[in-house]
C-alpha cells in the first residue's frame, strides 16, 4: 500500500509548530507545568528528554489545533502497556487537563504562540 499526502495535509504539516514550554497552555490551571515524563519504551525512542513536544496551530493568537507525535490516549487510560511511543500516565493527564483548560478559556490570546497562524 502507497501512503499519498495530499495538499490538504501538506498544509497542516506545514502550519504545525512547536507549542514552547512558555506558552500559556502549559499553565492553564495556573501551575507550571514542571518536568513531562514519557513511558519507558519511549526513552529507548526519543532520548532522555523531560519537556512537552506538542505542536500547533494558532488562529487569532490562540492556539486552535493541538498535535502530539507522542501518544497520550495509552497514558490517558492509565495502563503500564509497552511498546508506546507515549507521555507516562500522570504526564498525559496533565497535558490534557491544561489544553482543556487553556481551550475553555475563550477570548483570553496566549501569552505566547507558535510562529505560524491560520488565515482568516
């Protein structure tokens, strides 16, 4: 089977950018975030890293699409399963919590953003 990226998508990947640790997103409920920790099959992966790698899109100075390379639904669940590529369980859930937060919040821009935003 051919894997085909069409426009469409290309221009998401291409609007996707890195969410930094500064970003209000990451202190939503009004704490730091503090240090991410990722699944132990994971490490063997991405290294010995212990900050976020969300990706995003802003419209209108919000962050508007969320995207992580890394699992957080298996974390999310809260089960020790192997072979994911994934946030460990209290990591994913907070992640989770503060982007529900930081989408809630309507009208209020982000102290910080990506670089790149969508056209109205």
């Amino acid at each position: 089977m051919r894997l085909t990226i069409d426009t469409g998508q290309r221009e998401v990947w291409r609007r996707l950018a890195d969410v930094q640790i500064a970003h209000a997103l990451f202190s939503a409920d009004g704490k730091p975030l503090g240090e991410v920790g990722y699944r132990t099959f994971a490490r063997t992966r991405i290294g010995a890293i212990n900050v976020p790698q969300l990706r995003g899109i802003t419209k209108d100075g919000r962050v508007a699409v969320i995207y992580s390379k890394e699992d957080l639904s298996v974390g999310l669940v809260g089960q020790p399963v192997d072979g994911i590529i994934g946030y460990s369980p209290a990591s994913a859930t907070a992640l989770m919590s503060k982007a529900l937060l930081y989408a809630a919040r309507k009208g209020a821009a982000a102290a910080t953003a990506p670089a790149t935003s969508l056209k109205k």
